[in-house]
C-alpha cells in the first residue's frame, strides 16, 4: 500500500490556495474564506474549467482540483481583483506528513524537474508546533535544513536562496503536506 494521498496526472490538478487573515477585514464584516472561495470561482467560472474546493484543517486554506493546468487559474487570478486571497501554488502531491514521506516525494519530483545546472530554494509554511506527525521537526529551518542537505547529497543540487530557478515549496494541509516543485514566477504571491 502507498503511503501518497495524491500524486499529480495529466487529468487532474491541484492548487492549493491560502487567504489572509480574518482580522484584516473584520470592520467590514468579511469573511475572509468565503471571499477568497467566491474570488476562485469567479476566476474559474470564466473559464470553462471543472473545479471542486475542498477546505482543509485550517480555515485559511482550501485545495482546488480541477481540470487545467494551474497556471491558467493563477493568470486569472492575477487579472482579476482579489482582496482575501495572500497565496497560490500548484501542488504537484500531497502525502501523508512524516518526513520520510515528504523527503522521498520532493526528491522524486526534484530528479524529474530540476536539471543539474539549475538552483533550488526551500520554503516552508508551518502552523503551530510544526508539521503533525513529524517527530522532532518543530520549525520551518530544521526542516527546511534537513531537505537542503538531501537534495544537495543525493542529487547534487546547488541551493540559492535568491534568484533560484526552482521553489520547492511545503504546505501543511493538516494531516498531510502538500508539495510543489515550480519556477518562481508559477507561484502567486500578493
């Protein structure tokens, strides 16, 4: 049995997106999740895209599954006014939370997207006390650190913390991490 909740096909993809905090729009008596879900479908139903939201553990993070490549709902999403929306990024899988689990996927999908000559870059977004499930990974840094140095010893990639060709980014979903290998310009920031 595999231990991988989702694994990326030509089919389906996943973007999983993160909205700002509720405080930020109390006075005006907004929901920041609901706006932010309102702000995707109004994005998505302008194309002629199937999606499905899905709300995770955490009120300021859904996943998206649809059925086109995230980079045309992010393009959306960038022409489209958005208040309550602070990050989206493709997920190439989501797996369950230990950190063998987490190390084996990024460096599969690192091998397959990263070339020899290319940089890389780790960011990490934990809630709390650090990824459940994940014994002794109690901040960003030692996690962070610890899929540094495996990417360096087992693929020979050259970490560069700033203009990097490539992001691998890991997104706690609760139970599971979601994890995403793309170039800089694939992740919406605002």
């Amino acid at each position: 049995m595999t231990n991988e909740k989702f694994e990326k096909n030509a089919d389906c993809f996943v973007l999983m997106v993160k909205f700002k905090e509720n405080g930020e729009f109390a006075e005006h008596g907004i929901n920041s999740e609901n706006k932010g879900i309102e702000e995707i479908e109004t994005a998505l139903i302008s194309t002629s895209a199937w999606f499905y939201i899905t709300e995770s553990e955490f009120y300021d993070i859904v996943t998206v599954e649809m059925n086109v490549n995230p980079a045309e709902t992010i393009n959306q999403l960038r022409k489209n006014s958005t208040i309550a929306i602070e990050r989206a990024v493709p997920l190439d899988s989501v797996v369950s939370s230990p950190v063998e689990s987490v190390i084996k996927d990024i460096l599969k999908l690192a091998s397959h997207k990263i070339d020899k000559n290319e940089s890389f870059t780790v960011q990490c977004q934990l809630k709390d006390n650090g990824l459940r499930g994940i014994d002794g990974i109690i901040s960003p840094d030692k996690l962070i650190n610890q899929i540094s140095g495996e990417l360096y010893d087992n693929l020979n990639l050259k970490y560069n913390n700033k203009n990097t060709d490539w992001i691998i980014q890991i997104e706690e979903l609760g139970e599971d991490t979601g994890i995403a290998v793309c170039r800089p310009d694939e992740i919406l920031m605002k």
